[in-house]
C-alpha cells in the first residue's frame, strides 16, 4: 500500500486557538500509520506558519496549550509551507482564517485536496447571520432572532425593542465564531449593552436570539452527494448554557450518547441534519445543534469544522453509530480525494 502524505493544520488566529492543538493532537494519534505519513502543520496566533520540527515538538506535548509565537521568519503567512509534501490536508484551525474558507481557497488555489466544506459551505457555515437567513429562507424551524453590524448605530435600541417583544433570557453573540466565545446569556436590560460589547470583541456582526428552554441536542453528519446522520446525542452542561469552560475546561459537561429520543424525533433530527448540511452545500463533515422544546425542535447552527478532540461530540456520535474514530478519518480523507 502507497501511504498519503496527510498534512494536519491546526492552531492558528482564531480565539479557538486552544481547540484547535486539542483536536489536531486527537488526529494526529489515531491516524492509520499504514496508510499514512503524516505532517503536523502548526500556526502561531500571528499566523505564522511552524517548520515540520516545531509543529511536531508542538502536536507530541500535550503540556504545550498555545504555539508559541515563531521567531526570525522572514517569509510571513505560508511560511516553508510546499504543496507538494502533501497528498491531502485536515484542516483543524476552528473558526476564523480556518473555517471561514480563507484556508479552503489557499488550498483550491494550489490544487490540494483536504478535508471538509469548500470556500462556500465554509464561509456560509462560519457567518450564523447568513446562515440562519438560508436556514429561515429553507423552512428549517428556529428561534426568533436579529443580526447587526458594529456599524450599526441603534444596536442598543433595536436590541431592547426586541427584548420586549421576545422577552428574556436572550442570548447575544458574535456571528463569526465558534466553541460559545462571545456569547451572553441575559435575563434584564440592563445586561444588554455589556453583552452587545463583549460580543463585538470578536466580531464586527452580532446575533442577539431568544434563549429557549430546552434540550441541547447535537447530530453529526458525513458524506457529500450521498449523506450519513449520524444517532443524536444531548448535551446537559455544567453552567447556565454550554459555554467554552464547560466544553473544554472543567471536565463536567455531561454527553448523553445517543440521546434518549422518540424514533419519529430521531429521524426528523437527522432528516433537518442533512438538510441544514445541503443548504450551506457542506462537503465532508458538520456538525449540526438542535433545541428540543416542548416537543418542538428547533435548528440552532451548523459547524463545518466542529471540535474533533476524542472527547467531542462530533467523532463520538460516529463511534456510537458504528464508526470508529480512525476509520472516520478513513472517511473524510476519501471524500476529500474524491470531492472534486
């Protein structure tokens, strides 16, 4: 067997910088040695891309949690980066200059496979503005929301008359992010500017929506013309909402896998899965969050480039559903290879 050079990109600008390491060094040790050589391929948070003995030293120390900045690189960005010591890319890098298509363009432009959505299902899957227009636009049932730009003047004022109308708690957060950064869960006006302001930290559009009192139900999808769903599971978080600390830092998160459903909402579950995934045009894998409320489900948000630690949601799912974690690599390394 002729072994693939799998490169594994992983780091990068984002605020999910920490994730990305975490889900990296997961891939990094469950990949087919016999079917792989495999690449690490770190980025700093300056974007600057590491040399192969740096990003191994890197994705081998689990004690090392962010890649250090790198020093004296003349070539900024792509760095030593060849396109030809690569048969196919992963890329891990979470959220911004990662998920958004920026990376996915870079490598259609160089002709390399890699994994997951192109430049449009990655850019439509990162904007939750966008994508909750198409999502509302498709028929896909979700909560009641407003998206605005920092530009926007009346921000404040809009965002109360909304309050009003929806009532609280409401959730305000940034547009192009991931792994629950930004977000504010608010139960009065008077948290509503601090939230505002928190969420622009990180973006310059923002999401305020209605907090639903509800399940948290997540359904993972595979594939590109011909789609798999995975079974749901059910997140039962440790704080007031499933924030960032509660998914990667206290460790007390409860995965509930599968989740404990009626068949006919299982099925509608994977059926809007697949929907919400052929809507953005995904390609590869997504993850897709859900709301169960009063037997009612309600589509939160689709990830292209979810958390793919051994512990997240995404991989896991597959586990349970009867594919394990290195032969889901298998997988979406083969519709890499095939997509176009």
């Amino acid at each position: 067997m002729i072994k693939l050079n799998l490169g594994i990109l992983f780091g990068g600008k984002s605020a999910e910088h920490e994730v990305s390491i975490m889900s990296a060094r997961s891939v990094y040790k469950y990949a087919d040695r016999e079917k792989y050589d495999i690449y690490p391929i770190a980025v700093d948070k300056k974007g600057n891309w590491l040399d192969q003995k740096c990003s191994l030293k890197i994705i081998k120390n689990n004690d090392i949690k962010e890649i250090p900045i790198a020093q004296n690189i003349i070539n900024k960005g792509i760095g030593n980066f060849i396109k030809d010591d690569y048969d196919v890319i992963f890329p891990l890098i979470h959220g911004p200059y990662g998920e958004d298509g920026k990376i996915q363009g870079f490598f259609d432009l160089l002709d390399i496979p890699y994994v997951g959505a192109d430049v449009l299902g990655s850019a439509i899957g990162m904007d939750k503005g966008i994508m909750k227009d198409l999502f509302a636009y498709n028929g896909l049932k979700q909560t009641e929301y407003l998206t605005f730009k920092k530009s926007n003047k009346n921000v404040v004022k809009l965002s109360k008359k909304f309050a009003d109308k929806q009532g609280f708690p409401l959730f305000i957060k940034p547009a192009n992010l991931g792994s629950s950064i930004g977000i504010s869960k608010i139960f009065s006006e008077d948290e509503i500017v601090k939230a505002i302001e928190n969420a622009f930290k990180y973006d310059n559009k923002i999401i305020l929506e209605k907090a639903l009192n509800g399940r948290e139900i997540e359904c993972s999808v595979l594939g590109k013309d011909h789609l798999k769903a995975s079974l749901p599971g059910e997140v039962i978080s440790s704080h007031d909402f499933y924030d960032y600390q509660s998914k990667y830092q206290d460790g007390k998160a409860e995965l509930i896998i599968p989740a404990v459903l009626q068949d006919k909402q299982i099925k509608k579950i994977q059926k809007m899965a697949k929907k919400a995934f052929k809507i953005i045009e995904g390609i590869g894998l997504a993850r897709v969050d859900f709301f169960v409320s009063k037997d009612q489900i309600y589509i939160n948000e689709i990830n292209t480039i979810p958390g793919f630690t051994e512990y997240s949601m995404y991989p896991k799912l597959w586990v349970k559903s009867g594919l394990s974690y290195p032969d889901l690599i298998d997988r979406l390394v083969e519709i890499a290879l095939k997509k176009v």
